[in-house]
C-alpha cells in the first residue's frame, strides 16, 4: 500500500461559541476564539490518498487531479470565508477544527476516484494545533 499526501492551504474566520451559553460562558470554555468580532486562521491541509501505483505509469494518483479536487470541493468553499456564516456544509456546527475536519471529509470523499480511497485529512489550525480524521 503507498500513501500519497497533498498540501494546500487556506485562509478562514470564525467564531466558536455555544448559542445557548451565555457571553460569559462562551469566553470561559473557548477564552478568545469567542471573540464577538471573529478570529482567523492560516489553515494547511494535507490529504492524503491510499492504493497501489499504476503498473504503466508508476504513479498512485495525478496529484494536479487531487489539487484540483481538493481546490474545487474544499479550498474554493472555504478560502477567504467565514466558517459560520458563509460556508453551507459548516452550518447548524460548531465550527471547530475537528468539526471541519469531518465536513471537509465529507465533501471530498465521494469525489475520491474508485483507484485509490481517502485515507487521512489532516488540518493545522495554528502551525502547533492540528486534527486528523481517518473517516
């Protein structure tokens, strides 16, 4: 089994907080990422595919096709946008890295051609907080 991985990147904002909490509340369990104003972040995301490489051509995948993939079902919904409002697969969440995580998962796994299988998303947050989601 070979894992292929691309990294893209982009840039969001958002605000966590619990719409039935209090302001007070909210600012206790999520500190400044509760900011009434929003906060951004400087995402990278690396996917990362699984399969066995092509007799003919050595490679497991086209990575310009899964930049592209990734670019059309992800970046393009996500760059430069405000997780909370402007994102339809973000909406009725919680807007936190893990829960991005899976929507971004979700997004591009049907997309995924038959010859390999999504393995793993993993999204930096902060160049020191990431998740990872095996689906």
């Amino acid at each position: 089994m070979v894992y292929l991985t691309r990294a893209e990147h982009f840039n969001a904002a958002h605000k966590l907080a619990n719409p039935n909490w209090s302001k007070e509340k909210n600012e206790e369990v999520f500190g400044v990422c509760a900011n009434e104003n929003w906060h951004g972040h400087n995402y990278e995301i690396f996917v990362t595919v699984k399969g066995h490489p092509d007799p003919e051509t050595g490679f497991l995948f086209d990575v310009k096709k899964l930049s592209m993939l990734i670019k059309k079902h992800v970046i393009d919904q996500l760059d430069h946008k405000n997780l909370n409002v402007d994102v339809p697969f973000m909406q009725g969440q919680m807007c936190s890295t893990e829960n991005l995580v899976i929507a971004i998962w979700k997004q591009l796994q049907p997309h995924i051609p038959t010859e390999v299988q999504l393995h793993c998303i993993k999204l930096y947050e902060t160049p020191r907080i990431y998740v990872e989601y095996f689906g």
